[in-house]
C-alpha cells in the first residue's frame, strides 16, 4: 500500500508541473532567452545599434 501511495504522490507532482507549464509557457523561455542574452537587450555587432525583432538590422539587410 505505501508503494502505491508513492506512485500516486509522483503523479499527482507530475501532473502539477504539467498544469503548471500549460498555465505559464512563457515563464521558462523566458527565463532561458534573458539568461542567454545577460538582460541587455541584443545588439547589432556590426553597427552596434539595438535589434528589434528577428529579422536582425538593417546595415545587414541592405548589403
Ligand atoms: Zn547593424
């Protein structure tokens, strides 16, 4: 019975993490992206001017 007791625990905490990461998606993403980027904001290495977006600048674009 304690055996069975022990599974159930896991699923219910399984389940919990599966709610919660449904409920919050963003939350570990985002956590991830400002700890790659250190919390500044990405700029461009060629001009050095703020990057808006995923297209990357625009010296870049234009050639
Ligand atoms: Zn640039």
């Amino acid at each position: 019975m304690l055996l069975k007791t022990a599974i159930l625990f896991l699923l219910v905490m399984a389940v919990i993490g599966f709610i919660g990461s449904k409920l919050f998606p963003g939350a570990v993403t985002r956590r991830i992206k400002s700890g790659l980027t250190g919390g500044k904001p990405p700029r461009c290495p060629s001009c050095g001017r703020y990057l808006i977006g995923k297209g990357g600048c625009d010296c870049r674009k234009k050639g």
